[in-house]
C-alpha cells in the first residue's frame, strides 16, 4: 500500500500449514481494508514458511518475518517491531474475526481518543458446547476493574485492539513467561488507563486440540499467578485499593480453588502441587486440612491414598 497503514495485524505462525491459508484468506474479508498484516514464521518444521511465501504473492501488504523458535510472546514481540500503524491487533494462525472487528474496534477508539484499548466479545469453537457459549464480557471500565483485571485475563489476546503507543510504553510482551504472557501485557496498558468496550461477539478462539493436557494446565496456573504477584510488586495501588483481604482471595484463593478442581477432575499430580503451595502460602482453613495434608507424602503416596479413599 502506498498510504501508511492504520491497523498492523501481528500474527505468530508455528507449524499452522494446514490452516493458514485459510485463516489469511478469511482475514482478507475484513471491511476496514486499512491495515497490514505482519505473520512470523516461528521456527515452523513443516512447510508454513513455504505457503506463507506464496500467499504473500497475492497480497503486497502482507509481510512475512521468520525467526527460529522462540514461542509465541517472542514471535508477537517480533512482530511488533515490524509494525507501522498507529493500532495493533493480534489474531493467532488458527483463529478468525467477524468481518466487521476491525472496523467496529477502530471505530470505538476513533470515538473515544481518551481510550488506549478497546475490546469486544468471543466465542469459543471446538470444545463441548457448555465450553462455546457466545461471551460478552461486562463494561471493565466502570465494574470494579482492579479486582477484575487482576483476576484473570479480561479477553484473549486477538478480541482487541490497542493503540501501538500504549504497547510499546509496556514493552510488550514479557518474554520469561511461556504462557499468561498476555495476561500480563493487558493489565499493565488497561489497569491505570481508559478501555472501551464493544458489546458484540467478534473473536472466535478456535480450539485445535481440545483440552488442555495437565502438565501445560498447571504450568498455566502457576504462570497465571506469577504474573499477578509481579504486577502487585510492580503496582502496589492494586493491593492497596482492594484491601488485603481481597487481594489475597484473587490470588492465593485462585490457587487453592484451581486446586479442587483439579482434584475433582482427578488430576491428582496437579492437585497435589497446588495444595502444597497453598500450606506454604498459608492461605488455608481448618477444613481444607483434610485435603491439603495428604500432598505432603510423595506423590506416588498420594495419589494410592486419594483412590482407596475414594474407593
């Protein structure tokens, strides 16, 4: 395009040569025509790079970055160093918009200049239909946005966009957390800023693989909450705002709960780990006792006590 781009879409790509066709050719249908797209080639083995090449031939705003692997926060990171338009979005290789995100999105920023992010609704697909439920999260902006925001990630990462001013002043993503790295890019730019919403369901998250397997689930969970106890150490306002009651609950509570569920779910190795850290912690009532002291034996220990138990 001969005119500076409004919009850069920054797309990470990892062995994706079965989808990535289509999810450009769908996100080429988008009626804001106004952007780039910059796709990073991270390090795929199969031949993405290859079909990346001969789709660019079809688009002269098209981009392509390849680096060796490094996992997706590197790959955006890389991606944003490319980019050159005044707002970023980011769609993952396997995931869609409605045709209208990119124009109802900037149209709300366009409206709202005080507002360095807006965000929309999503849905879920490929999971159990309890799990694809259309999602419109509420107004963060006047609905206790502290609590909220520090909870858990207020909206996957390609359901909005964002002033590229506002991305850069946090440094984008922070490359030592292999996951919740987004979670934690979000809440730095919105927490002490302006967010708009729009209430309409425009992101779909396409889910692969289904479930998570559980190793990568707690890795996310503990992740999850180490990206919160940066952002306390880094924003005391947060802790002092909610009150160390609250605080503690959003967090420590977050672990132990994940920890039941886990339990229930009989993932016992992932139980097992998470009720540890909670006796540590100390965050625990008497009743969580008959749960949380049993994680103390071995885990092979473990895991034989909870079954006959059940049993």
């Amino acid at each position: 395009m001969s005119q500076r781009p409004t919009i850069s879409i920054v797309m990470p790509c990892y062995n994706s040569a079965h989808f990535i066709g289509k999810t450009i050719a769908d996100l080429y249908q988008q009626t804001f025509k106004n952007f780039e797209l910059i796709v990073v080639d991270d390090g795929s083995s199969d031949n993405s790079l290859e079909i990346l090449q001969e789709i660019a031939k079809q688009y002269p705003n098209l981009q392509i970055v390849s680096q060796q692997n490094k996992g997706p926060g590197p790959a955006r990171n890389r991606g944003l160093k490319a980019a050159t338009g005044e707002f970023i979005a980011f769609l993952d290789s396997d995931d869609s918009w409605h045709p209208a995100f990119l124009a109802k999105l900037h149209q709300k920023l366009s409206e709202n200049p005080d507002c360095v992010l807006a965000y929309c609704g999503w849905q879920n697909l490929g999971l159990s239909t309890e799990q694809c439920q259309p999602y419109i999260p509420p107004d963060y902006q006047e609905n206790d946005k502290f609590a909220v925001l520090l909870r858990s990630c207020p909206w996957p990462i390609h359901a909005a966009l964002t002033r590229k001013l506002a991305i850069d002043k946090v440094k984008g993503f922070n490359e030592n957390w292999l996951t919740a790295e987004d979670f934690d890019m979000w809440v730095r730019i919105a927490i002490f800023a302006k967010i708009v919403r729009v209430p309409e369901v425009l992101a779909y998250y396409h889910h692969q693989q289904g479930e998570q397997i559980s190793s990568n689930k707690l890795r996310a969970i503990l992740n999850h909450w180490g990206v919160q106890i940066g952002l306390l150490q880094d924003f005391p306002e947060i802790s002092k705002t909610l009150g160390k009651s609250k605080t503690d609950l959003l967090t420590k509570g977050q672990l132990l709960q994940r920890a039941y569920e886990l339990y229930w779910k009989n993932d016992l190795q992932s139980a097992h780990s998470l009720f540890r850290k909670s006796l540590v912690m100390g965050y625990f009532s008497v009743r969580d006792l008959k749960y949380i002291l049993p994680s103390l034996l071995p885990l092979m220990i473990y895991q034989t006590l909870v079954k006959n138990m059940r049993d």
